[in-house]
C-alpha cells in the first residue's frame, strides 16, 4: 500500500509528458471558470484509471467535455464542503465579532459550538467525498455521488486502506495550505497556488485510481449488519 502511495506522489513528475501536463494544468488553475477544464482533466484521467484504459488524456481533444466534467465536479464538491465552510464562517463572526473578544459571552459559546459543529461535518463530507466523485466518474451519474449508502458500501470494502487514503489526502491539502499562505506571500502563493493545487490533484486521483473499488466489486450494508 505504501508503495501504491509513494507511487502517486511520483507520478505526475515522472515524465517529460506528465511534467507538461502538470505545467498546462497548473496555468489553467490559476484563472477562474476556465480552471474547470482543469478539474476536467483530472476527473476524465481519474475516469480511465478507473477503467483501467492506458490511454492518455489529451487537453486539446473535446475540451467543452472537460469543461462540463469539471463544472460537475465543482459542483460535487462544493455541494459537500458548502453547509460546514458556512458554519466555521458563522462560527468565527459569533466568536470575534459579535461577542466583542468576551469569552463567557453567549455569542462566544455559540461560535464555539458551531465552530465543533462544522469542524465534525466537514470532516465527514472531506470522508464521502473521494468515492463520491469515483461514483459519479464510473458511471456519469450525477446522482450517484449524493447516495451515501452506495458510497459507504465502497468504504466497507476497503475501510482500512481508505481511512489512511482518507488521512494522506488531508494531510496533503493540509501542508498544501500551510505552504501557501503561511510560508509565502500573497505574490508568491498567487503564482504558484495553481501549480501546488494541480499536483494535489493528479495525487489525489493516482491514489483513487489504486483504491476504488471497481464495478465487479460490491458489497451491500444489510449484509454488513447482519453479520
């Protein structure tokens, strides 16, 4: 398993080719709404690991496609993140706004609990969300990434590897983050935010490709509990 990892995070600089695509990738990053042709790269990528089809992605071959395929995966995502990113927002404005610094304020201790609230949820989403998008990839269903059954039965399968597949994607994103607007100002982490971002990304999809649990391979949750 630790080499299948090792693997991913090599993959996009292993190559002549795999460097150029990370390069175009991570310039497409950096500009709004055209960085969804981007995100469909790594999803039609992502599709045909799946598949396991050999081919490459190509990014001047049916680039509306990659457009809509990312607009869709925007989507995904932020149907996930949006309602626990709003209440660590909420959270903070109780906390340092409306309760004016006071501690045992009521508005604080609200803040507080939203704060735990959409900390827990947002982990939670961060979990389903990976097979989410493997689900609506395999099959171009929509629908599929907003059955969590159908995603929890995938998890069942492989809840050992997912859960450190789980813990290196956040701890990718997490460094990611800390890199981009600890170490750097706002000049260097503009100019390179989309190149870090898009190499999360094809990581991110290297590992998915080596853990999802193909179609041939199912399990059902009633059969989970009554064992």
């Amino acid at each position: 398993m630790k080499k299948k990892i090792l693997d991913a995070f090599k993959e996009p600089v292993r190559t002549q080719d795999n460097l150029i695509n990370l390069l175009i990738g991570g310039v497409l990053t950096l500009i709004p709404v055209v960085n969804f042709i981007s995100m469909g790269y790594l999803g039609a990528k992502l599709k045909k690991n799946i598949e396991q089809n050999k081919s490459s992605v190509k990014w001047d071959e049916n680039i509306e496609k990659l457009f809509v395929k990312g607009a869709f995966l925007t989507f995904i995502c932020l149907s996930y993140v949006i309602i626990p990113v709003l209440l660590l927002f909420l959270s903070g404005r109780f906390m340092v706004t409306l309760s004016g610094g006071r501690f045992l304020s009521l508005f604080y201790f609200r803040g507080q609990v939203m704060n735990i609230i959409g900390t827990l949820l947002l982990l939670i989403a961060l979990y389903l969300l990976p097979f989410a998008v493997c689900l609506y990839l395999e099959d171009n269903d929509l629908k599929k990434a907003f059955k969590p059954r159908k995603i929890l039965e995938k998890i069942f399968l492989i809840i050992k590897e997912y859960t450190v597949v789980y813990a290196t994607i956040i701890a990718l994103l997490a460094v990611s983050i800390i890199v981009l607007f600890l170490l750097m100002n706002w000049l260097a982490g503009l100019l390179t935010g989309g190149f870090i971002f898009f190499y999360d990304g094809m990581v991110i999809s290297g590992i998915l490709s080596k853990f999802f649990p193909r179609k041939a391979i199912t399990i059902s949750l009633l059969e989970v509990s009554e064992e």
